[in-house]
C-alpha cells in the first residue's frame, strides 16, 4: 500500500486504519467492543434482544468503511477527504445529542469526540495541503473530484497530470 501523499491523507489513512481494526474486533470480539463503548455485557441476552445482531452490522459496516478511507487515501480522492469532514461533523453532532439525551452512556462522548477531532484534523489538513500547493505551485483545486488513478487510467505511474507535477 503507497503512504500518504498529504496531510490529509494522513488523517485519513488513521481514521480508515482504526475503523477497519475496530469492525474487526466488533466481528472478532463483540463484548470487548461493547466494554469499550462502555456498555453493559450482560451474562445472558433477552429473547428478542438483537444486540448481537446489530453490533455484528454496524461492526461490518465500520470495517467496510475503513477499506473505503484506505482506498481514498492510496488514490488521494481530495473530494473525499473534503466530503468526510463535513460527515463526521454531522455524527459528532448526533453522537453527542445522544448522551446529552442519556440515550448512550457519557463514555459514547468518546466516539463523538474521536468523530469531531478526525473532522477537525482533516480539515486543517487539507487547508495546510492546499497552502503548501499554492507555494509550489501544484495546488489541488476543488474541481478534482476523481481519485488519481480513476483521472489518468492506466497511465504509465497512473497518477493524474496535477499528480506529474510533484
């Protein structure tokens, strides 16, 4: 796998490393997850009580979704990193609106916050990327919307013509 190319990225790639380990261990290792979360593991499960099942879900969800940051972060999607901060503020806002409501317990406050953070980190990312483009010249525009490879095809490096520049 290719590192990272910007800052952003980086914060990227953290935020798509640690979704993919953790709907890992969610799969792996439901009650360690839920001990995180600090939620209750109850010795036995309700008949109907679908914890399980739900966890299960959302657990594949956030490891599908850390293969999709990583996919961002290997093609430099900009458009993506630019999409998910806007995201990831909207689930710090409902996380957070959860355990004010004592819908999830005070610790959830953690996801929020993780959420929050990540947005806030890839945001100045991309504002220093975008900075540091401009005093060299190989600024990334918000026209680029498509992934590196995707813009040239199967060029001979398969980078897009701003990618040709660096």
């Amino acid at each position: 796998m290719k590192l990272p190319r910007s800052v952003a990225g980086w914060t990227i790639a953290v935020f798509g490393v640690l979704a993919l380990v953790m709907g890992g261990l969610g799969i792996l290792w439901p009650e360690a997850l839920l001990r995180m979360l600090g939620l209750d593991v109850p010795a036995t499960r309700a008949a109907g009580d679908h914890t399980g099942t739900f966890l299960l879900a959302s657990s594949m969800a956030s490891f599908n979704m850390g293969v999709y940051y990583l996919l961002a972060t290997v093609t430099e999607w900009r458009a993506f990193y630019r999409f998910t901060v806007f995201f990831r503020l909207v689930t710090f806002t409902v996380f957070s609106i959860a355990v004010l409501a004592d819908i999830a317990p005070d610790r959830f406050f953690g996801v929020a916050a993780w959420e929050g953070l990540g947005a806030l980190a890839t945001a100045v990312g991309l504002r220093l990327d975008a900075r540091a483009g401009a005093s060299t010249g190989t600024e990334v525009t918000p026209d680029d919307t498509e992934p590196a490879d995707a813009a040239e095809g199967s060029g001979a490096a398969g980078a897009a013509p701003a990618d040709a520049a660096r």
